[in-house]
C-alpha cells in the first residue's frame, strides 16, 4: 500500500481527476489501518486501469516517470 500512496502522491498535477483524490483517500486509510488493505487495493487498481498503468493482461502496476 505504501508503494501506491507514493505513486499517487507523485501523480499529483494540476487538475487531479477526481479518481485521485479518492484513490490517494483510500490508500492514506489503509495505511492508518482505518479500513482493510484489499478495499484500498481494489479502488488503487480501479485508478490504474483508468489511467492504464496496468500491464495488459495482470493486475501489476507499470509506472514510469
């Protein structure tokens, strides 16, 4: 979950969609223990898909700067 917080801190530019905002929300409550690790897991990788940050055919994460 750390790895996704960073990236989603990274990612943030000017006019953030709204996905961010949530997706950073979630991933900042699962690493408080605020709600389980697998719901941030799964909105982080709804937001990758969106942004296609996934690797085609995984559930893996392809993020270059």
């Amino acid at each position: 979950m750390t790895q996704a917080y960073r990236l989603l801190l990274e990612w943030a530019a000017p006019g953030s969609d709204r996905a961010h905002t949530i997706a950073l929300n979630t991933c900042k409550a699962a690493l408080t223990g605020d709600i389980e690790a697998e719901t941030a897991r799964s909105v982080f990788a709804a937001f990758a898909e969106r942004h296609d940050l996934l690797a085609p055919g995984t559930h893996c994460c392809c993020y270059f700067r």
